[in-house]
C-alpha cells in the first residue's frame, strides 16, 4: 500500500490499459496515424481523451471549447460524448494537421458538432467573448503553445459557465516543471500556469499526474 500517486512501468501501464481503455476504432486508427508523424509526441495518451469524455459525460456538457487541435484525438474524443446536439469549438492554426482532423471527424460521424476556427486563437477566443459568448460553454481544453497557456486561461475561464470545466494539458511538462536545471521558454510557461492558478480562487483545483499532467480548474 502507498499514501503518494503509484509509478507506473511499463508493465503497469500495460495493465492500466488493457482493463480501462475502451478506445473507439476510429480514435485506434487516428493514434495509428499520427504515430507516423514527426511530432507524433504531441497527440495526449488514450487513457486521457477517455478521461475527458467521460468528464464531459459528468458534467453534461453540451458547448465544448478546445484550444490546440493537432490531429484530432481530443476533440475527436469529447465529440463522441457529446449529445447529438453538442457543439465543440476546435481552434487551431494549421490547416494540414485539422484537414486530417477532418477526416477523422467525418469518419467518427462528429463533423456536425464540430466548428473548426483557422487562426490565432486569442483571436478566436477574443472574438468569441465580444460576440457574447462569456458563460457559454461546459468545458474547455487547452493544449496548444505553452507560452499563451495563461493568456488561454483568462479568456477560456471567462467563456466556461460556473461550475464548468477547464482542463490544461502538459501541467507537469515530463517532469521538466520540478527540474531546477530545466528553465526554457515553455517550461517557465508552465511553471507560471500551475503557480497562478494554485492561488486563483475563482477555481476549484487539481493536477492529475495523467499522461503529461492534466490540470483540471472548475469554476466557481
């Protein structure tokens, strides 16, 4: 017995999934294929989109906002918990990598209830919270550049109801974030994230050691 969070070897992560995941063929292909790309790192684990849909299930949401698509996963993964009037805002830059998040919307038979928004997405979260839309969604995700991660958090955290969700990826940054010798750009960035929102008190909080650290904020 332990009173601190179990390390997992590979041999207990195997276990993990083999009696937890339940991944979606669609969502087994989209992970196939974006293992072949050179920034195949940055798609969160499996364990972690079953995490968030099933939060999404929770809490019943029905608006979802995501920051960061890449290839999909994500966005892929909360849609399909979404009900069939669900809305998901997917905000991200790169028309290659969301043209294969396209592609595998359609194929998970979500494209209806997904609004991709090309651009920066302080932008886009801008424009969204000047049309209005403060208070409106039931959960955010963000996963995108690190060093926007806070500028992320004040408009996401302004856009979620009371009582909605916002979930950051990356929180612990493969343990970069408790290295005294690791002080780049994104690291800082994230080190700045966590210690801000551990003394926000608009939120309620936790950081979950989950695939690369999910930092889950509800607010108040």
């Amino acid at each position: 017995m332990t009173n601190k969070t179990v390390r997992l070897d590979e041999r207990l992560y195997r276990y993990l999934l083999d009696v937890s995941l339940r991944e979606p063929a669609v969502l087994g292909e989209l992970r196939e294929e974006t293992a072949a790309l050179p920034q195949a790192g940055m798609q969160i684990a499996p364990e972690q989109g079953q995490f968030m849909a099933l939060l999404a299930r929770l809490i019943g949401a029905r608006r979802v906002l995501e920051v960061g698509v890449f290839t999909g996963y994500s966005s892929t993964a909360m849609a399909l918990a979404l009900p069939p009037d669900g809305n998901l805002t997917a905000c991200d830059l790169s028309e290659s990598w969301t043209g294969m998040a396209r592609r595998y919307w359609a194929k998970a038979g979500v494209s209806g209830r997904i609004e991709l928004k090309l651009g920066p997405a302080l932008d886009t979260l801008d424009g969204l919270i000047a049309d209005g839309k403060s208070g409106s969604y039931d959960l955010a995700f963000i996963d995108a550049d690190k060093e926007n991660y806070l500028a992320y958090y004040e408009r996401c955290l302004q856009l979620i109801r009371p009582g909605g969700l916002l979930l950051v990826d990356n929180a612990l940054w493969d343990g970069k974030v408790a290295d005294p010798m690791a002080d780049d750009v994104d690291t800082r960035a994230i080190r700045a994230l966590n210690r801000f929102v551990h003394t926000d008190d608009r939120v309620d909080l936790s950081l979950l050691p989950l695939a690369d650290g999910l930092l889950l904020a509800c607010k108040r």
